[in-house]
C-alpha cells in the first residue's frame, strides 16, 4: 500500500468503502473550519507521521441554498419592475439566460421563469412592487383621471388606447395614467372630430416641437 497508495486510489475498481480504510491508515485526524462569510471551509489534516497540511475548499450548499435564486438576479427583477410588468420581466431573464432557484432540483434543469415565479420573487423579497413605483411618479388611477380631465372613465380608456394620454401597465390588465402637465386633451364630438385624427395631430405637433427645439 505504501508504494502503490495512488495506483490502488485511482483503480476504478477500488470500492469507496475500500478508499476509506486505505484513508484510515494514513490519517490521524481531520478538524474542519467553516467560514460562512467566504462560503469556504479549511480542512486540517493531521497524518499518521505527524505531518500536517491545510486544504481550503468550497462549503457544499444546504438543500434550501441549492435551491434559492442568486442574489443578482434579484437585483435584475428589482431594476426591471421600473419598466415592466411581471410577464415582461419573465421573458427577459428567459432570454438572457437566467433560470429561478427550482432548476437546482433534481430532474427540474429545464425550469423557466414565469409571471408567477417574478411576482413571488417580489414578495418573498420585498421588492416595491411597480404599483407603488408608478404611484410615486406621478400616475393616476382611472378614476383620477377621469376626475382630472372632467371627462368619464371610458372616456380615460379611449384616449389612452388612441395616444391621447399616456398608459402605463402596473401589472396584468391593471392601468395607471400619465396626465400631461400642460395641453390637456379635451372632449369633443367625435363625429366631427375623430379621435384617431386628434392622436395624429398631436403626434405631428410634438414631432415638430422637437425638430424646432
């Protein structure tokens, strides 16, 4: 064994119960130090001869780790909520590559994300939901909006469907508004009128603020 320890470690037909007692006759103790901030462990080894060697290796990850979805794509999902809605921010971490904390499990490699695992991301993390996000810059309910523009709230839906005023999803089918400062649109008989016509002419008149700006 002292002169072809490697060779009969290294013999695919060695059984690992075999590995164990070659193990036993060469080493003396082994004390092991965990460094949970570095995610490490230090292995001291102290053999039969009374040498010493110290090995630094990664700790394995606990069940609940191997399964917890990494801190930057935490991060991502809170950046992404400024923009998009869950559906949208799943096929985002879809497309470039990410995959939730389940892919960890045993047969479930393949797992994807979805609107429901964003939003229990959200929950689970705490992270302000667009909602708020969207409240605090200013949007409106629909019945804000209607109230605002002295107008109904079908009237509200149209005019975000045509351009009018601006829409922004908060999640799902769920609206908030973004009332212009200034200009404010205002009802007319759309007989006379159209509302497709009224969206164009505004478009144009912006375009051409911009070119003279």
């Amino acid at each position: 064994m002292t002169a072809d320890f490697k060779k009969l470690w290294a013999d695919p037909d060695t059984p690992n119960r075999e590995r164990k007692r070659l193990l036993a006759h060469i080493v003396e103790d082994v004390t092991l130090v965990k460094l949970p901030a570095k995610g490490t462990t230090k292995v001291h080894i102290l053999f039969k001869g009374g040498k010493t060697q110290t090995l630094t290796t990664i700790s394995p990850k606990s069940s609940s780790q191997q399964i917890t979805t990494q801190p930057g794509v935490v991060e991502l999902v809170d950046r992404l909520l400024d923009d998009h809605v869950y559906s949208e921010i799943a096929e985002l971490l879809n497309q470039q590559g990410y995959r939730p904390g389940e892919a960890g499990r045993r047969g479930r490699q393949d797992a994807r994300f979805t609107p429901l695992r964003v939003a229990y991301l959200v929950h689970q993390y705490k992270l302000r939901p667009r909602h708020d996000r969207l409240r605090e810059r200013g949007m409106l309910t629909k019945q804000e909006a209607a109230a605002r523009l002295n107008v109904q709230e079908q009237t509200v839906t149209r005019w975000a469907k045509h351009g009018l005023i601006a829409s922004h999803a908060s999640n799902g089918h769920h609206y908030l508004y973004e009332i212009p400062d200034g200009d404010l649109p205002r009802k007319q008989c759309s007989r006379w009128n159209r509302l497709i016509d009224r969206a164009a002419a505004r478009v144009q008149s912006a375009s051409h603020a911009k070119i003279v700006s």
